[in-house]
C-alpha cells in the first residue's frame, strides 16, 4: 500500500474495482457481440442504408432514436456499430446512434427515473435523453464533414466501403449453418474488443481507487467547476450506463447540473470507451471526440444551469 494526501493505492482495493467492472460490463460486451454475428449474418447488406432518411440531416436524428429499437449500452455497442456500418450505415450515423444509444437505452432511462426519485427523477430522465441526443447529432453532424479515411481504422474502412468477405452471408444456408457463422463473427468480434476493455478497465480501476474523491467536494461550491470535475469523475469511475445514475444520485453536494453532465459525458466518453474505441477509430479522432465532447457537453449543462431550471 502507498498513500499521499491525494494519491493512495491498495491493491485489494484495486483488484476489487478492476472485477467489479469486468463482472459489470462483460456480459454486456458479449450480448453485443452476439448482436453483432446477428447482425452480419441476417441483417441484408442493404438494409440500413434503406430505412434510413435520404435525407442527411434527418437520417442523423433517425439515427439518433436507434437506441430506442436496437438498445445497446456502452459496454457493448462498439462491436454493434462497427458492424452497423460495415452493412451500409454512414459514419456519421454510425457514431450518432454509437454516442446516443447509450443513453436512449430505455432500460438506462428507466434506470435514471428510479435512481432520481425525490430529485426532479422525470426532469432528469427528460434532460438526460434530450441532451444525450442533442450531443450525439451535433458530432454526427460534424462528422459528417469529415473523409472517413481520417476516422476509421483501415480495416473498418475497407469492410464500410464494401470490400469485406460475403461468404458468410449465404441466404440459401441452412439456419444451423447461419447461425454457426453468427457465432463465429460474434466470437471474432468478442476477442477483438475484450481486449481493449480489459485494458480500459484496468485503467479505470487504478485511477478509481488510488486517486482520492474527497479532492472533489471543494468543487462542487462553483458551477463550471462542478460540472467539469463530474465529467471528469464519470470517465474515470467507467460505470455502466444502466447503472451509472444509481452513483451520480449520491452526489448530494453537487449541482443537478454537473449530475446530468456525469450521465451524459460517461456512456460517451471513460477510460474502457477510449481504449474500446481504439477497436473501430483512428486514435486523432478519439483524442478530438474526447475532447469535443466534454467542451459540448460542459458547456451546454453550464448554460442549463445559468437558465435557472433547478439545475
């Protein structure tokens, strides 16, 4: 064990954060996975590109209700979107519906509903999902100004462009034969990303527990200030989105506002994210997403909070 005034590590304390994060977000990592093999084996090559708007702007915000019918959390949705978008989907829906989902999950609203309950829970579910869209459509749309080439990892590009391996998707295989295939993409796309959220987690884990919440308190006196050092708690702590708002209830001395930046910037934007974004995106686009998102997101939770709204 080592301590300082900030800093105290102990290593019981950090195998405990680093399983309980594993225990958490695995199950979910591996349903997205399985929803992933599904997806490329039953879901038509141009489907998505069919259900969605022609037109662009609308196609964003379409892609921003996503969660609502293919609910994902954060744990597991990099292995979703990255197969969403290798069948048609436009990057720039893509990661609208990757950063919306999350939040849209109506398990993580109902979530939120109960977790709030005595503390505005129907405005902070409302403000949660409304932000969270606005959020993800606002980087969609950003995005969209943007080549591909400079956002997505090179083998993610070649298979969004059309150029990856129809053989699995044989609509005339017998269904034990397409689902033996959907197993093995799920199982390929399982390993792929675990290992980037084993060392996300583990990552999270060090910084949960060495590093001292009570420096946080003092903060929670100023607005801009509390909002910031939420979102930054938020990455670091790396909870579930279907539990996160269970945690940010309990930060009695903050603002309803830096509470609401915590459940917004979180399912977007921690430790176990950024590495697990290393699976699908080039790592300049992480660095500028991370950096987009708590600027939007901080400013957007201050203006709310100077709007006198109870937050």
């Amino acid at each position: 064990m080592f301590a300082t005034a900030w800093f105290h590590f102990s290593l019981p304390d950090f195998e405990y954060a680093f399983l309980s994060i594993l225990l958490e977000g695995m199950p979910f990592l591996l349903g997205g996975a399985i929803l992933s093999g599904l997806l490329e084996e039953f879901l038509p090559q141009s489907l998505m590109t069919r259900l969605l708007p022609k037109n662009p702007r609308m196609a964003l915000l379409a892609s921003g209700l996503l969660g609502l019918i293919i609910p994902v959390c954060d744990c597991g949705i990099v292995p979703v979107v990255r197969r969403l978008m290798s069948k048609g989907l436009p990057v720039s829906c893509g990661i609208t519906y990757m950063l919306s989902a999350p939040i849209m999950n109506p398990l993580v609203l109902l979530s939120t509903l109960a977790a709030f309950r005595g503390q505005g829970a129907i405005e902070m579910m409302f403000l949660r999902g409304g932000l969270g869209f606005t959020v993800a459509v606002l980087i969609g749309w950003a995005v969209s100004f943007v080549a591909p080439s400079s956002i997505l990892r090179r083998e993610l590009l070649a298979t969004s462009s059309g150029e990856h391996d129809h053989s699995h998707s044989d609509s005339s295989a017998s269904l034990v034969d397409r689902l033996q295939n959907a197993a093995g993409v799920a199982t390929r796309d399982f390993l792929d990303v675990a290992v980037f959220f084993v060392i996300g987690a583990c990552a999270a884990s060090f910084f949960n527990t060495a590093i001292k919440q009570e420096m946080l308190l003092p903060l929670a006196a100023s607005p801009v200030l509390s909002i910031a050092s939420l979102m930054a708690l938020a990455s670091v702590l790396s909870v579930c989105s279907t539990t996160d708002a269970f945690i940010a209830a309990t930060f009695t001395a903050f603002p309803m506002a830096a509470k609401l930046a915590f459940l917004v910037f979180g399912p977007m934007m921690d430790f176990k994210l950024i590495f697990l974004y290393s699976a699908a995106f080039s790592k300049r686009f992480i660095i500028v997403l991370a950096i987009g998102l708590f600027v939007i997101i901080g400013l957007l939770c201050w203006r709310l909070s100077a709007l006198n709204l109870g937050l």
